[in-house]
C-alpha cells in the first residue's frame, strides 16, 4: 500500500496526490512553511492526512527553531474544515508546554517522536475501523463511496477504504462505485487509483449518476469518510456528501460514515457552526488548467457540505459503531478509552 507522509532524515515525505493518477511523484518538506503549503495546495489532504502532516510540520518548526506559536498559527491558517489539523496541532502544542525547562535537544526530539506516533496510530485507528465497519457491508453487493477517504487520506489503509478493505479480507464479494467527486476529482483520480493497486473492483461514475444507482438496487450501502462530527451527528465531507446521503434515505439504503475520534468536534452542538471552506472559483470553471466555462463567469466552490445526522444511518470509529441518538453514543465513544 502507498505510503502518503513519512518523516525522514532529510524531511517529510508526502506522495503528491495532485499528480495522481497520472505520476507518483514525492515531495520533501524540509521546513515547517512548506508542510504549510502542502496542505494549502492539497498536495496532501484528507482529514487524518492533514492532522498527520500538520503534527510534522510543527516537530519541523521546532527543529528549524522557529518561534513555536507562529509554527501552530501558520499550520492552523492552512485550511479550515477538518478538525484533525487543529487535533493534531493542540496535541502538539500540549507536548510542548509538558516539556518546558527541558534540554533543547530533548524537545526537538521528543516532538519528532510524537508527531510519529500520532501516524503509526493513525495506521491502526483506520484498521480498527476497518474491523468495527466490516459487518455492516453486506455480501455481493456494490458500496458507493464520494471522494477520497483512503490511504491516501490518511496515514494507511483509510477510513472508508478502511471499511471495504476489510470486508474484501473477510472474503465478502463486493465491488465499488466511486463518485468521481468534482471539482478536485479526489474519487476519479485518487480512490479509483488506490483500489484499483489493491485489485479491488472499482467503477468510476460522475457525481449526478449516483441517483440512479441508488434506485437500482445494486448498491447495498454507501460508506464515506468525514472531515468533522459536531455532536448531534451533523456531518461535515467534501461537497455532494448530502446530496449523495439524501437519495440513498430516499431508496432506503444505508448511509454510513467512517472517521476516527480524532474527527469529532463535541464542542459545536449542530453542524451549522462548522466552517466550510470555500476555494479558488477556477477549480469549477477549469479541469486540468482547460477552460470549461465561458471566461469570467462567477462560479461558487464551496468545499465541504454538511450532511443532517437525520440522514446518517451510523458512525463508525475506531472505538465501535454510534446510532441515533448521537448527542448519547457519540459522548459514549469520545468518553470511551
Ligand atoms: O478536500 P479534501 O480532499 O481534503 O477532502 C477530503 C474529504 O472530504 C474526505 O472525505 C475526508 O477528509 C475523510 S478522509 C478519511
């Protein structure tokens, strides 16, 4: 399986997933700055990928000795939705106050270690994941997932993917449409790769097709990934997440969403509070740098959307699957250790 970030002598090491499919290109980051522009660029993304990278970036900066808030702000400037990146950069910063008084030496490595551990342990994360989400796929049928939530979006073996993954180890015969996700075409290029490298059977499909593959009783659950949980189960993921949980409510299929823990923001009571990102109008109005719109015409690109928790059927995470009523079993399971 791919290796999305490593840390390594010479830096951090991320696939540049706005290459993929077409090069596997890697990019050293040898500064905090350029972690930073890494997660602005999207050369890596994906919840857990970004909170992965975000923790290098600040061992970075603290190795390069730069002034540590500047490190935290400018890393938590980089994109707004996913609550990993700020996860990660608290578990950080909480490490590095515990460490004040000690030798500099032991700081930068004591931060280098943990932003390590927290990818090993995201590695695992997905795998349990994996586990607790595997009895719900049902045998012989298709699983519609929307963008990436892979390998590729997080440290190994994803969330999402984590789940079809172990429903294809525990032998089930399933196969998987991938919505191709514009504008940044995260299922076409990115989850269509990184199954297709493990031999799991995988169909492209445009966005608007989803409808009719709901309806056509083909698909016997959808499985997404998510970029932030508020605690009545209102879930944040990358745009036309709703539109996707709306048709299959509508045709009676399940819609389960997959993250770890670390994607929970009990702090905000409903998902209206959660910030979406909104990016550069020209991934709308190009593909691949073509134009495909009239010049100078106004596009909105918002994107994330939140999916109402009246849609979602359950949330599956590394510490067990949470039903309705979520206020209940998503405290449960933030609670549980
Ligand atoms: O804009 P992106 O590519 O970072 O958005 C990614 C998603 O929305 C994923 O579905 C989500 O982060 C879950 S990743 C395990």
């Amino acid at each position: 399986m791919v290796e999305t970030i490593q840390w390594t002598d010479s830096g951090v090491v991320m696939i540049d997933q706005t290459r993929l499919p077409r090069e596997q290109q890697f990019v050293t980051c040898r500064t905090y700055l350029e972690v930073a522009d890494a997660i602005k660029t999207m050369v890596i993304r994906g919840a857990p990928a970004i909170g992965v990278a975000a923790a290098m970036g600040v061992a970075l900066g603290v190795q390069e000795g730069a002034d540590f808030d500047t490190v935290c702000k400018t890393l938590a400037a980089t994109r707004p939705t996913a609550v990993n990146l700020f996860w990660a950069i608290k578990r950080m910063r909480d490490l590095w106050f515990s460490l004040q008084g000690a030798a500099r030496e032991e700081i930068v490595q004591s931060m280098i270690s943990e932003a390590q551990k927290i990818r090993i342990e995201d590695i695992a994360i997905c795998q349990a994941i994996g586990r607790n989400g595997e009895p719900l796929v049902p045998d012989g049928k298709t699983v519609l997932t929307h963008c990436n939530a892979g390998a590729l979006a997080t440290a190994g073996y994803g969330t999402a993917l984590g789940v079809i993954r172990a429903a294809v180890s525990a032998g089930k015969k399933i196969d998987v449409f991938a919505d191709e996700t514009r504008p940044f075409l995260q299922g076409a290029r990115l989850t269509a790769w990184e199954l297709q490298q493990d031999g799991i059977a995988t169909t492209v499909i445009t966005d608007n097709m989803a409808g009719h593959f709901l309806h056509s009783g083909r698909i016997g659950c959808v499985v997404v990934g998510a970029d932030r949980i508020a605690a009545n189960g209102d879930v944040a993921n990358k745009i036309g997440t709703y539109s996707v949980a709306v048709l299959a409510k509508e045709n009676g299929i399940p819609f389960y969403v997959a993250a770890p823990v670390s994607t929970f923001d009990l702090t905000l009571a409903s998902g209206d509070s959660i910030p979406i990102e909104e990016r550069s109008p020209d991934e709308v109005t190009h593909v691949f740098g073509v134009p495909v719109a009239p010049e100078a015409i106004a596009a909105a690109n918002p994107a994330f959307d939140v999916t109402p928790a009246r849609y979602v059927t359950a949330i599956i995470c590394e510490r067990g699957v949470a039903r309705p009523p979520y206020e209940e079993s998503l405290r449960k399971l933030a609670q549980a250790c």
